[in-house]
C-alpha cells in the first residue's frame, strides 16, 4: 500500500483538475450537461483512481488503477480536442492542457513500470 498524498503523480494530477475546472469557468452554459460534465468526470478519474489504487493490498491492483488513470488522461486530451474544435478553447490553451495531461500519463506509466 502506498500513501497517494505523496505521489508525485497524484500531486501534479490533482493540481491538473483545478486548471480543468477554471477553464471549464468559460465554456457556455448549455455545455453543462455535455462537455463540461464529461471533462470534469474525466480530470477528476485522474487521480481519483491514483488514490484509489494506493490503498488496494497488491500491487496488480494498483497497477489497474493507474491504467484507469491513463485512460482518463486519454479521455482528456480527446474531450479537449472536441472543445477546441467548437471553439469554446483556443488551440494555445488546448495544446497546453493536452501537453499537460500528456505528461501525467508519462509520469503514471513510469511509476506504473516500477512496480512488480
């Protein structure tokens, strides 16, 4: 078991759906039950499913979790394509957010390879 406050995986990912949630401050109302629902469901598996993971009793378990977690980065990147692509982002914002979670998912998949 691991203590998940002190992953840094799952420090940067929660750090990661607050820039979500302050960009999702600007979409328009109607997308509430849409893209905004479904991009803050997303952000918040991250590491949701990190912490979750932690506290499973073997290691296979976590790893299953982190699998989730990189899922959800996917989800993300996807989801905030969809939101550029109908103009409720720009591409600048887009790209960083996606670099962003990119780099979540690199960080999971290594720490996710260190474990046996």
């Amino acid at each position: 078991m691991h203590n998940f406050r002190e992953l840094k995986i799952w420090q940067r990912s929660v750090e990661f759906v607050t820039e979500i949630y302050k960009t999702l401050e600007r979409f328009p109302t109607e997308e509430k039950f849409g893209l905004i629902s479904q991009l803050k469901r997303c952000a918040v598996s991250i590491p949701s499913n990190i912490s979750e993971g932690a506290g499973r009793s073997t290691n296979a378990q976590f790893k299953y979790f982190l699998e989730v977690s990189m899922g959800s980065c996917n989800e993300v990147i996807t989801q905030l394509e969809i939101s550029s692509r109908l103009g409720f982002i720009a591409e600048a914002e887009k790209a960083r957010l996606s670099d962003e979670a990119h780099q979540i998912y690199k960080m999971i998949l290594g720490f996710y390879n260190t474990l046996s």
